[in-house]
C-alpha cells in the first residue's frame, strides 16, 4: 500500500464490505498493523468468501495462510505478481488508486 495511511484505509473499506483486515510480515514490522493481523505461515490462516489482496507480491509465507479463501481479486501494479497468479480476477492498475476508487463507490451507493 506504499504508506501507513494508506494501509489504515483498508480498516474503512473492510468496515464498508463488514470484513477485516489482515496483514504481510513486512506490515507488521513496519508498524502499520498489530502481529495479531499477520496472515500466513507465521500468522494466522483465513478462509474468507471473497479476499481482496490489495499490492501484495504473493511471497509464500504470506499465501500459505490463504489456501483456503473462496474467491481472490488481487490488484497489483505488476501483472506477474505471483498473487496475480493465484487470483480469480487481477487487477493490474496502483493499489492505493483502486482502494480509493472501490470506498468511493461503495459510500455512493450505500447513499442511495
């Protein structure tokens, strides 16, 4: 997510879809999240009906946690991301631009 703030916006559309939000290994030593969101070998296995991976590589020991996610959409800049590979639908465009975008959308149509 390149910075803290943008990562916290994370908390605001998971709050919006009623999900939370987990975290890689370099997140959590960055400071950005609690080790309790870790997700992954070190962390905590999910099984969530839809994941929404926003800017992650896919490095093993994160994925190894997410084995068993229904439905993955991944949005990363680089379209060989390895996360790219394991999503049902990818998204090649900046994390942070999509994020942005989805919360703004779905605010609007929670209004109406």
């Amino acid at each position: 997510m390149g910075n803290k703030n943008n990562f916290a916006k994370l908390h605001e559309l998971a709050k919006l879809l009623g999900g939370g939000v987990g975290a890689t290994r370099p997140v959590v030593y960055a400071g950005w999240a609690d080790h309790s969101a870790l997700v992954g070998q070190a962390g905590k296995h999910i099984k969530p009906k839809i994941l929404f991976s926003f800017g992650i590589s896919g490095a093993i020991q994160h994925t190894a946690g997410l084995g068993e996610a229904d439905f993955i959409v991944a949005i990363n800049k680089n379209p060989q991301a390895t996360m790219m590979k394991l999503a049902d639908v990818g998204i090649v465009a900046d994390a942070s631009d999509v994020l942005n975008t989805f919360i703004k959308e779905l605010k609007k149509r929670i209004r109406e």
